[in-house]
C-alpha cells in the first residue's frame, strides 16, 4: 500500500507541477500579448499627449537672481533680498523626471463583463498603455493594487522589465479582499509617497455610498499632495438591464443572489435610476477634490476616452 500512495501521492505532485508551468506559461502569453498591443497604442499617440498633460506639474528649485521688470514679486527670495540689499527672486525649472503611480482596482465587481473583456481586462490594458507611455519620457512608475484594502504596493522605477513585471502582477493577482473601497488606498497613498506623482486611479467607482463623506475629505488630503486622474471603467449591464424576463443576479463583491424580472419595465427604470445616482454622486465627490476623470465603457475604445482626458488638461 506504501508503494500505491508514493505513487499516487507522486503523480498528483507532477500534476500540480504541469499545471503551474501551464498557466505561468499562459500568463506570459497575455503579458506578451498586452506589451504589444499597449506599447504600439503607446508609441503611436499617447506619448505625445501624455508629455505635454503631465509634464511640467512638478517643479524644483534651480537658482537665485536680481529682479528684472516684469518678474512675478511673490518669487522675491526675502532671505537673500535681505542680505544683499537688493531684490533677488527664486528660479524654478521643470522638474524632468516624473512618477506615475497606477492605482488599480482588483476587487470583485471588476471580475463582471457582458462582451468579450471584463473590466479587470480592461483596466489592465489602460495601466499598460500608461505605463508605458510614461516609460518613454523617463518617468517612473509604480502600482497599488487594491480592492477594501491596499492588496499590493509596487514601489516606483523604470524600465521595461519592470513594467512588464505589473502587467504580470495585475493578471494573475488574486485579491483577498471581495469588497472595494478607496478610502484606506487614498489614505496609503498620501502616507507612502514622499514625492508628488501623477495617480490615475482605475476602477468602476462602484464604492459604498455610506462611505461618501470620509471618502471626500481623505481624496480632497490627497489630491493637495499628488495629480490624481480618475478612469472610470464601467460595463453596459451596469447601466441598464435587458428585456431577458426573471434572471438570478449575483453580486460579486458580497456574494448575494437575487431574482429579477427584466421584463417589468418598473425593475429596469429602478435599476438604471439607482446606477446614474451612484455615478453622479462619485462624479460630484471627485469634482469637489479637484480630480478630473474619464468613462470608459468595456465596449467602447478607451483610445478615444484617454485622449480626450489628456486634451482637456
């Protein structure tokens, strides 16, 4: 019997082992897929519009001088203006190194897709394109992956490698949390990172409204700190339910069913009414903390959607 269960015990080890190879293998396969696909749209648009929205918000300063007609007084240097008897102003240049952190959301609801991509797909190839659209102007880049909590914090760097080290990590990542949140994310943010960034923020935004007041005030802390950008990812069923007649809906964060009657025109307007309450709720907290955001529906090209968020800043 010894030598049946060695065998057996074996046998399932190797399994287990083919199994593994077979899905790292396939996980390379999406990364290789994605780099190709994001690094073009990179090269061919977004590098442009990323550097002329993004640069230049940082700035460090480089040297003293006299004042000259026309200078901006609240630049005088009142120190040195002091000492030398004369006006002396600070100059300031473009800081040319940036960091771009990606907060990404990876909680349950992402999981949802009623077309070819899920929103996770998506969001994933928005923070690839991102990414790399940075890397091509020297910037650095991190990642926080999270969904109630802070799941993983990808310090900011450069290069390649490490890019494709996040794409890996958002597509295989398997979030402990179920549920989303943004305020111990935001809070995390503003605590670990010393030097100003760029975040772009990419979720659904499907959070709890109870949590609207504490989310306000923590989002208006960070957004004084770093440039935060929303990217709000949505799926067409989020908006508004078929005509498909009694159908069991599951809610991916808690896990709770309930029957609907799509047929009923009442239960589709409720549905619909309920969702563009939330999003204009969301939509007015982040206009008060000063954040600009885009829609990005999982059917729709999220080129055009980056581009427009990129013209209007």
């Amino acid at each position: 019997m010894g030598r049946i269960f060695i065998k057996r015990r074996g046998s399932i080890v190797a399994k287990k082992k083919g199994k593994r190879l077979k899905e790292t293998a396939d996980i390379l396969k999406q990364v290789r897929k994605i780099e190709i696909k994001t690094r073009g749209l990179s090269n061919a648009i977004f590098a442009g519009h990323y550097h002329s929205a993004f640069r230049g918000r940082g700035v460090a300063f480089s040297e003293v001088r006299e004042y000259r007609l026309g200078d901006d007084v609240r630049d005088i240097d009142w120190n040195v203006t002091a000492r030398a008897r004369k006006p002396h102003i600070k100059i300031y240049e473009e800081e040319r190194e940036l960091t771009m952190m990606l907060a990404v959301d990876v909680s349950g609801s992402g999981t949802f897709g009623s077309g070819d991509k899920t929103k996770r797909t998506i969001m994933t190839e928005i923070a690839a394109v991102l990414a790399f659209s940075a890397a091509q102007t020297g910037d650095k880049v991190g990642c926080m992956l999270f969904s109630d909590r802070v799941e993983k914090f990808i310090p900011p760097k450069k290069g390649r490698s490490h890019i494709l080290m996040i794409i890996r990590t958002l597509l295989e990542y398997e979030p402990e949390g179920r549920a989303s949140s943004l305020v111990s994310p935001m809070e995390y943010l503003t605590s670990v990172l010393k030097k100003r960034s760029t975040t772009f923020v990419i979720s659904d935004f499907y959070m709890p409204p109870a949590e609207n007041e504490q989310l306000t005030k923590v989002m208006g802390i960070a957004s004084r700190k770093h440039d935060i950008v929303g990217i709000r990812v949505y799926d067409p069923r989020d908006a508004e339910l078929p005509d498909v007649g009694l159908v069991e809906l599951e809610d991916s964060e808690s896990g709770r069913r309930v029957c609907v009657d799509t047929s009923s025109r009442r239960v589709r307007e409720h549905y619909a009414a309920d969702w563009r309450e939330r999003v204009q709720a969301m939509k007015a907290l982040l206009n008060r903390s000063r954040v600009d955001c885009a829609d990005v529906a999982t059917d729709d090209d999220y080129v055009k959607e980056l581009i427009k968020l990129f013209r209007r800043r």
